[in-house]
C-alpha cells in the first residue's frame, strides 16, 4: 500500500516547543500536519476526527498522563503508531513505554532528518488497510 503522505498529530504542553516542532517537520514534502495541541483531550478528539498515521508525544507532562493517554489511544481498535519525545531519558519511564509497545522513545534533540526517518518508518510499519 502507497501512502502519499504520512498524517501527523503533535502533542506537546509547550506551545514554543510545539510550533518549532511542526516547523521542523514542515520540511518534508510527505508529512501533512493534520493538528497540533497541548491538551490530551483535544488530542483524543484530533485522532477521533483525523486519525492520524502517527503521533507525536511529549513524556513530561505536568499532568503526568502520557503513559495514560498512550494506553487509552493504544485500546483502540484502529490506532496511531505513537512516538514519545522527552527533554531527558529516564529508563523506567522508557520501559513503562516499551511495556506498551512504543519502541521510539527519543530525546527532543533528535537531528529533524532522523525523526522524519522514524516517524516514515512507523507509519509504514503502522498501515492501515480499510475496504
């Protein structure tokens, strides 16, 4: 299956993070942007209305629910492949991740050609087949 273009939700509480995020992933040709949004509520409403390939997740909330939203997406029957973004590693917050099976658990610093890679990658890995 040919995917023209890899639809991408960002998830970030920062909103300076958030946009140079979306900047930054604006550089590919075949990433859409389909949203972007601090709330983890709107972000559930963003992949209800969108469904997105992939989403993008910071691990450091102040609300601490990352882990909780990535369980409650992953329970769906159809869901995104998720990528978790954290300012700083900590390995039991990446194995509670890796427990779920979110592999990519990857430091905000990450070279934006290397995050395009993965997110194409997941998405590719993440197809959806409808009739």
């Amino acid at each position: 299956m040919n995917i023209d273009h890899v639809r991408l939700l960002v998830v970030d509480e920062n909103a300076a993070v958030r946009r140079a995020l979306v900047l930054r992933l604006a550089r590919a040709r075949d990433l859409r942007i389909i949203g972007d949004t601090g709330s983890l509520d709107n972000a559930v409403t963003l992949i209800n209305e969108q469904q997105p390939d992939v989403v993008i997740l910071e691990s450091k909330r102040r609300d601490g629910a990352a882990l909780n939203f990535c369980q409650q997406v992953l329970k769906r029957s159809v869901s995104p492949a998720i990528v978790v973004l954290t300012s700083f590693a900590n390995e039991d917050e990446r194995l509670s991740f890796l427990h779920l099976g979110i592999e990519q658990y990857l430091l905000k610093d990450i070279d934006t050609e290397e995050l395009i890679r993965v997110v194409h990658k997941l998405s590719h890995e993440n197809v959806k087949y409808t009739n």
